[in-house]
C-alpha cells in the first residue's frame, strides 16, 4: 500500500471536499481517503499495482481542480 498527498487548489467548501472524496474512493485499488478542503490537501491510501498516484491526481484535475503536487510514501 502507498499513501499519496496530494496538493489542490480550487476547493472551497464542503461540497468540493464530497465530489473529490466520492470521486477518488470509486477507483479501484484506493481504501481511503481524507479531504482537508481548509488545507488544500487530499490523502489517499491506495493499492498502488490497481492505480497510481498520479492517476489519482488525473481523476482530481478532470474534476476541476488544480493538482499542483503528489507526493508518494510507502505505507506498512
């Protein structure tokens, strides 16, 4: 498992924090996500041999937002 950070700009409310969380926990190979829509920032834990986290970062930009940094660690 890997864990992706990801930095998103363009989220204002609550709502952006649902359409984004819905949208990356529908992806195949993703556990978990956490929106912190006041920090700009998405977690998601993934199974990164069904996805990556730059196609996380795809699925976030054709939402509308801005992705303007992934970082990637390895999760135990």
């Amino acid at each position: 498992m890997k864990k992706a950070i990801l930095r998103v700009g363009g989220m204002t409310c609550p709502s952006c924090l649902t359409t984004i969380q819905t949208a990356l926990t529908k992806t195949e190979g993703v556990e978990k996500v956490t929106v912190l829509f006041n920090a700009g920032k998405v977690k998601a834990l993934f199974d990164d041999a069904k996805t990556s986290a730059q196609n996380l970062a795809d699925i976030v930009s054709e939402l509308g937002y801005s992705v303007d940094k992934v970082t990637t660690k390895e999760q135990q």
